[in-house]
C-alpha cells in the first residue's frame, strides 16, 4: 500500500469516528413526520404577520412553524391563532338569546335565532375545515391524535354525567315533592308524557342510531360501509327529529 493510500484510509477512518461521536452526542428528538422536520425556521415577527394575513393555505403553513419556536422539534400540535373560537361562542350566544326571545313572542327573536344558527353552521365547517387540513399537512401525530381521543371520551363521559344528574333530579323530586313543586309530582299544571308511546318509539330510536355510528365507525371499507351507515344514521336522526316536533 502506498502512502497516498495509506493517508487516504486513515482520513477515511478519522470521518467515521467523528460521524460516530457526532451521532452519540446527539440529543434525543421525538419522532414527527418528515414534512414538518424539513420546514425552514420562522424568520422574524415581521415575516410571521405577513404571513398571517395572506390565504387560508399560507394560514395552515404558518401554523406548522409553530412546532420550532421553542427551540426544538416536539409532537404536540401549537395552534395558530384562530377566529373560530371566539366567532363560535358569540354565534352560541346570540342564537340562545334568539331562541328564548322567540319563545315569549318577542318581535325579531326569530330572525336573531336564525342568524346565530347560521353563523354556528359556518363557524363548525370552517373549524372542522380547518381541522381537516391540519390532519392531511401531518400536523395530527401520535400524540396528538391521542389526546383528541381522550377528548371524545371526556366529553362522553360528561354527558353520561348531565343525564344521570337529569334523571336523578326527576327521581328526587317525584319521591320526595317539596312545597316548590306544590307538593305534587309531576306538578299541578304539568301533563307528563307516556313511556310507552311516543318516549318509548324515540328512545328505541335513539338506540339505532346509535348503533349505525357505531357500525360506521368500526367499518373498513370507506366508501361502502361507512358511507352506508353514515347514511342510516342520517335517517335516524331525521325521524328522531321529525318525532320531536310532532310531540309539541
């Protein structure tokens, strides 16, 4: 072997042990998608509100620089900041006030419910939109997808919670009347509904649908089952609805 050679080896060598040593002092970093690793820094706050202020697409890449702004690659997903929130709760609030307004005869009430309806419709297909954009750019790891399954079951859990203090309240009170309700349950004035009529048909209505989401949910083929039994549910829901107004 030559000493050319000989050099060339031994620089060859002294590269793989940097690589190597290189390689072990690196921290250890979480595991997100490729896309969002590959994004370039932010650059300044003046670039972050140009940004801001440009299309919906532009909105959502700026979003994803939200994963290097404290100085590392981390799973969680940082929102940018979103009128939706804020545009939803004045939507609900208006729509309420319209809806009481509506039921005392109060001239405009239904005008002001149907606005703050409409205005809860577009803010929920902006935010699912949006939802749905950040999910399909990688935005949703692993973590993240976690936590919104924890969110599901939480907000399951407190509607089980709702009901059962609904039901036991109706329990209590039928047991045990106080003056409040003229010591008399259901109270003087008050026609009580049937449980095996109409109350009986919705409940078992509700139970299919319930059992169609679920179907749709477990289902594997996308584009025939679960479009199937979204549709069913669909249908439940509509004669669930068309049974409720019957009732008043």
């Amino acid at each position: 072997m030559g000493f050319a050679a000989h050099m060339s080896s031994l620089r060859d060598e002294d590269r793989e042990t940097k690589e190597l040593n290189a390689l072990v002092a690196q921290p250890h970093m979480y595991k997100v998608p490729s896309a969002l690793v590959n994004l370039p820094a932010r650059k300044s706050a003046l670039t972050t509100s140009r940004h801001a202020s440009t299309d919906t697409a532009h909105g959502h890449a700026h979003g994803e620089l939200h994963y290097h702004d404290h100085g590392a690659v981390h799973p969680y997903h940082v929102l940018p900041p979103s009128p939706w929130p804020l545009l939803a709760s004045w939507s609900t609030g208006v729509a309420c006030l319209g809806m009481a307004g509506w039921f005392h005869s109060i001239p405009g009430g239904g005008a002001l419910m149907a606005m703050g309806i409409a205005n809860v419709a577009m803010s929920a297909t902006c935010w699912w939109r949006d939802c749905i954009i950040e999910s399909d750019m990688g935005m949703h790891t692993e973590v993240v997808k976690r936590n919104l399954v924890s969110g599901v079951w939480m907000f399951i859990v407190s509607e089980a919670v709702l009901f059962f203090g609904l039901l036991w309240s109706c329990i209590h009170l039928g047991m045990a009347p106080t003056v409040h309700v003229q010591m008399q349950w259901p109270p003087v004035g008050v026609i009580p509904v049937g449980w095996d009529k109409r109350a009986l048909v919705m409940s078992a209505v509700l139970a299919a649908s319930y059992y169609s989401a679920n179907v749709a949910m477990v289902a594997k083929d996308p584009r025939g089952a679960v479009l199937y039994w979204h549709f069913v549910d669909i249908v439940w829901i509509a004669v669930y609805g068309i049974i409720y107004v019957g009732q008043y």
